[in-house]
C-alpha cells in the first residue's frame, strides 16, 4: 500500500462574485459563519485528520488570508500561504506552484464543506491521476452531475439540471502531481477543462459519499450554513482504551518496534471515522510515574501509531494520556490525578474541548477502570476481552 497523503491544499483564491457586495472587502473563503471565517472551520476539519501540510493557494484579497494563516500551526499542521500574482483558475494555481506539491495531495474548494472522512479517499487513487470525493444526492438542482461507471471511473460530466440530482461533485480531490502535465498556460480550469479530459482518458475515478455537504457560494447557503455548520461539527464520539484495546498490553507497551497491534484495529477505526465519530484514545501512563520510560517516548509511540493508522485511511481525532500513579518513582508524576481513570478528567477535558455530542458517544476499554470512567460521566462502557476489534464494535452497536 502507498504512504499516506501528508498535504492538503486549499482553494482560496476565488472572489465570489455571487456573494455581492460582501465580497468587495474580503476573500470569500473569509467569509464569516457562526462568528467565524469560513476557512476556519474548513481548516480545523482538515488538520484533524493528520495532514502534517496544508497549504492556501490564494489570489484575491490575499494580504487577509496570509495576515491570517502564515506559518500558524493548528492541531499540529504546518500552515502556508502560496499567493498567485494574477488569476490562474483552480488548475492554473496548481501548475504555478507545482514544485511546492508534494507527489500525491489532497486539494480542497475554499467555499465547501463535505464531512467525509479524509482520508478515505487517497485510498482510491492507484489507478487515476485524481480522485473525486462525489455526493450521492445533490442538495437542490444547482449542480451539474457526474456521470460514474460501475468500476469507479468518472466517465463524463452534465450540466445542472432539476431532472438530475446526483451525484456532484464534492469540492475534494486525490491527485497525483502529475496532473500538472495535462494543465496548459493561463487560467485554466480544473473542473471545467482538465477533469473532462482525464475523464476520457480514463484517469479519473470518482467515491460515492453521504455526508452533509455546504458551499458557501451564494448568499442563501450562506445563510443556511450559519446553523448548518456548526452542527456539522456536533459528532458523536467513540473513546478508545490503548493498551489491551488498540493495542495488546503486553506490560508497560512504549517502543513502536515491540507494540503489537490488536486484530481488526485499524478497521475498527477507519469504521468509526468512516460513521461520522469523533476518535480519542485515553490511556492511562503509569510507566512514566514508575520511571520504565521518559513521558516524550508516550508520543513518540502515539506518532507511530498515527502513522500506521493513516496508511489505512484511518486517524484518531486526539491522544490524551495520563502518566501519574500515586505510587510512582518519580516525584513529578506522584500521585493520584483527575485525569487517571478511573476518573473521567481525560474524557472531561476532551468534551470541553471538541465538540461532542454525548448522544451516540462511548467508550471501549479492557478493565473495569476504564469502565468506571464511562460511567463517572453518563456513558455507556463496552468491556473489550480480546479477538477483533473492529468485529467487537459491530456486535456491541447493532
């Protein structure tokens, strides 16, 4: 299997002639929804997912959007700003900064929103130059439709019609950065122009996705995403026990060379981002406080297994870990702590901090502590024994 994609890359170039006079002042990625731009909520939706780049190709009004986002880091993704000096198009901004691109990336439209999951997508890029993440319906009838063969591949596009409703495209792509070859000089259009021609060249493969879906494009979606955004962002959320869960304790596990995973675990994870969860691990660290491992070797081991579960298509939202235990060696660490289940403080902190929906949540954890957790904040608690993960998840949420 392929190395997972590293980098996202966002088109916020466009004015948004649409959006009228709003747009005389600001970019419309900036557009503010909920008391927020736009391109905030699209780039935290983005970084969750473990893109260690995302970068803005900007155009219009780029001065804001660099003010705004150059060399920011959030949840640990590198952001940059690339600004073309005229208007290229959505592909003719690909070609110029070509050599800032890396050789497989994920390319985003700055005015949607698909809440699919991520990194489901790259998977189905072996055989195309691109990707299409498609939604299934179209959410009224101002889209022009995709034509999709049974096989995967886009085999042509149509024009908007209230007799056709679906499936469109999505505003997220896979593309191999060989598609810089098929863009000619000057403002070229990626949907317009390049997609239709890999389309007949069979190069373009198209997924079939659910999820809610928003563009931002004219002045009623905007409105309607002033409430419809945020509680995109309102998910259940499935948190998961490490050691004896993710992965087998085997005592004291830390050193990625000696972790072993437990079966079905990625496919237990790639099913609950694929559902719409929220993923956070919470895990319990005493071997810092007894001094087995220094408290960096706790991330160093969370990095690797980051690692593994992308090159599945598959991320966990966040890693909270506690390393007190009020018998440890190490005076730093003594003691008991809000956070050390069976105490909830880690899935305390968590619902503070993301938006989580208590309705449909859970955790699953091999020891009554974790359990106990659960309970200690209104959740049900699934005690996981062994065998398959990803089959012990179907069977205790039919």
């Amino acid at each position: 299997m392929s190395a997972p994609i590293r980098q996202a890359a966002l088109l916020v170039g466009g004015r948004g002639t649409r959006l009228g006079a709003l747009t005389e002042t600001i970019p419309k990625p900036l557009a503010p929804v909920a008391g927020r731009p736009f391109l905030d909520w699209q780039i935290e939706e983005v970084a969750r997912h473990g893109f260690a780049r995302i970068t803005l190709l900007a155009g219009y009004k780029a001065e804001q959007i660099v003010e705004r986002y150059a060399g920011r880091t959030v949840r640990d993704a590198a952001l940059e700003v690339l600004v073309e000096s005229e208007p290229l198009g959505t592909a003719g901004a690909l070609k110029l900064f070509a050599d800032k691109l890396e050789e497989r990336f994920l390319l985003l439209n700055g005015d949607t929103l698909f809440s699919v999951n991520l990194l489901d997508l790259p998977l189905h890029t072996e055989q195309s130059l691109a990707t299409l993440a498609l939604r299934r319906t179209a959410p009224g009838g101002r889209y022009g439709t995709v034509d999709l063969a049974a096989d995967g591949r886009v085999t042509g596009f149509q024009e908007r019609s209230p007799e056709r409703s679906g499936p469109i495209n999505g505003g997220i792509y896979a593309l191999d950065r060989r598609i810089v070859g098929w863009i000619g000089d000057g403002p070229v259009s990626l949907e317009a122009e390049v997609f239709p021609r890999l389309a007949k060249a069979g190069l373009l493969r198209g997924t079939l996705y659910d999820a809610e879906f928003i563009d931002i494009g004219i002045p009623e979606d905007l409105a309607r995403a002033q409430m419809l955004i945020p509680a995109m962002q309102r998910r259940p959320a499935a948190f998961l026990d490490r050691d004896g869960v993710l992965i087998k304790d085997t005592g004291y596990p830390h050193d990625p060379a000696q972790a072993e995973w437990t079966p079905g675990a990625a496919a237990a994870v790639k099913a609950l981002n694929d559902s719409g969860h929220y993923v956070f691990v919470v895990t319990n660290q005493a071997g810092v406080a007894r001094g087995y491992y220094p408290p960096e070797q706790v991330h160093v081991l969370h990095r690797w297994m980051a690692a593994a579960l992308a090159a599945q298509g598959a991320h966990v939202d966040a890693w909270e870990h506690c390393p007190h235990h009020p018998d440890g060696s190490v005076a730093a660490f003594r003691g008991d702590c809000r956070r050390r289940k069976p105490n909830p403080g880690m899935i305390e902190d968590l619902m503070a901090a993301w938006p989580v929906r208590a309705e449909g949540s859970f955790l699953v954890g091999d020891k009554p502590t974790d359990l106990a957790a659960a309970a200690a904040v209104n959740l049900p608690g699934y005690h996981f024994t062994g065998g398959a993960l990803d089959e012990f998840l179907r069977s205790t949420r039919r």
